[in-house]
C-alpha cells in the first residue's frame, strides 16, 4: 500500500529563519557601532592634525620674528606695514652682511596668499605657515622709548582652512639688535 511520509518542520540541524534574521540584526548592529567608532577615530586624528598644523606654523613664524628682529639694526618703515592685521615687516640688519660694499641687508616678513613668508635679500621667498591654514592677523605695533630703544609686538593669529574653528593667537614681543647694542 502506499505509505506516506511525514515532513518534519523543526529540525535539529541548522538555524531556523528567525535565528537568521536575529543573527543578521547582531551583525548589522555591530558593523554599525565599528563604523561610528572609525569615523570618530579619523575625526579626531584630523582634529589633532589640524592643531599641530597651527602649533608648527605658529612657531616657525615667531622663532623667524624674533631672529630677524634681534639680529636688525632698525625697522625700515618705508616698506614696512603697521598697526593693520595685514601687516608687513622690512627690517635692515648688519648682521651676516653680503660683502663689504653693503654693509646692511634687509629681511622681510609679509603675507601673500593667506601665508606668511619671510624673504631675506638675495634668497627666494619661504613660506613660514603651511598652505592648508590662513593667516587671519598679522598686526605690527612698533614702540621706541625715550632713549630711542626700537622694539615690535606682533599678534599672530591663524586657522585652518580645513576647519575654521580651530584657531591660535600668539603675541610676542622684540627688541632690535640695534636698539640695544651701540
């Protein structure tokens, strides 16, 4: 006679749909946390990025401040730009002298482009901050004492391009080598 079998619907061996789909949801939730985690990881490696950017910038601008200051005689105003955020510094210095015909050489600071470069006479312009940050003040105050003592604050703020809310401000202060020594 004919026999017929039974199917069975619960076996032993294997997942059922609803563990699959639970599986899955696990899955898709732990991608998701690990994901988030990454992009947090990568947010900050750029914060941090960023500020180092802003802390070198910030230092080689001011260590060539404060080197080309100290080492000039005097600030030669007719080029130079005060008391304006844009500003600009021509200083003329007897130190390291060319040859002996001129016996003062001049050294600039200015802005070009949103960076700050410095250019010393016979040598091709360097950039002091790097090109994905701005300088957003470069300002210049010139004080002369009554013993005629010549010396420059300068406040320095920049920020990057990338990210206009991470910023530094500096200032400093310098007296010229020809302030000082007679």
């Amino acid at each position: 006679m004919f026999q017929v079998s039974s199917f069975k619907f619960c076996d032993k061996k294997g997942f059922s749909i609803i563990e699959a789909v639970i599986y899955s949801a696990l899955l898709a939730v732990l991608v998701l946390v690990l994901s988030q985690l990454t992009l947090s990881a990568i947010a900050s490696y750029r914060t941090a990025r960023i500020k180092e950017d802003l802390i070198v910038s910030s230092g080689r601008v001011l260590e060539n401040f404060l080197r080309e200051s100290r080492n000039a005689s005097k600030v030669y105003l007719p080029t130079t730009i005060l008391d304006n955020d844009l500003g600009e510094l021509s200083l003329a210095t007897s130190f390291q002298p060319l040859d002996k015909t001129e016996p003062e050489t001049y050294a600039d600071i200015y802005l070009a482009g949103g960076q700050v470069w410095i250019k010393r006479e016979n040598e091709l312009p360097q950039p002091l901050t790097g090109s994905n940050l701005e300088v957003a003040q470069f300002k210049l105050l010139r004080s002369v004492t009554a013993n005629n003592l010549e010396g420059l604050r300068l406040y320095l703020g920049l920020r990057s391009r990338v990210n206009a809310s991470e910023t530094i401000s500096l200032t400093t202060f310098a007296m010229l080598r020809g302030g000082y020594v007679k």
